[in-house]
C-alpha cells in the first residue's frame, strides 16, 4: 500500500515538472518569445544574474528610453540593455 501510493507521488511530481517544463520553455516559444538566461551583472538592479527572462521581436520605433532590449552583433555574444542608457556598449 505504501508503495503504491509512494509510486502515485512520484508520478504526479514527474507530471507536474514536465508540465512547468512546457509550461515555461515551450508555450512562450510558440507564441513568438526567446527565452534567456541573464549570465552577467550588467542588469543588476533591474533583472539579476540567473533570471529567465523573454523576448520578442518589436519595431525599434515601440522602443522608449528605460525598456529592456536584447541585440545582437556579428560574433559577440548576446546583449541586453535598457534603451537610452548610454553606458552601452
């Protein structure tokens, strides 16, 4: 009896965690999103290193000074800065 229920546990905690796997990762694909773990400091304060943050697309002109944007430049990594800030680089 025990075991039953202990293997009933079980497959309710491996069905939940799939679930938050597709819940977090899959639908947000699906709906047009990229999803990025913050690896550096440069957002600290705003988003902290470790989080898992989304995107998408958007028409640059949308942007206002303080939104959080994510580019790219042909061979560096990743970036992701506030709009406006001048610090970037």
């Amino acid at each position: 009896m025990k075991k039953q229920l202990f293997n009933t546990l079980l497959l309710a905690v491996a069905i939940a965690g799939i679930s938050l796997a597709v819940l977090v990762l899959i639908v947000p694909r699906s709906l047009g999103y990229e999803a990025y773990v913050i690896t550096g400091d440069s957002m600290d304060g705003t988003i902290s290193r470790g989080s898992l943050i989304y995107t998408q697309p958007v028409a640059a002109a949308s942007l206002v000074s303080g939104d959080i944007v994510t580019f790219d430049r042909a061979g560096e990594p990743q970036r992701r800065r506030r709009a406006g800030d001048e610090h970037a680089r």
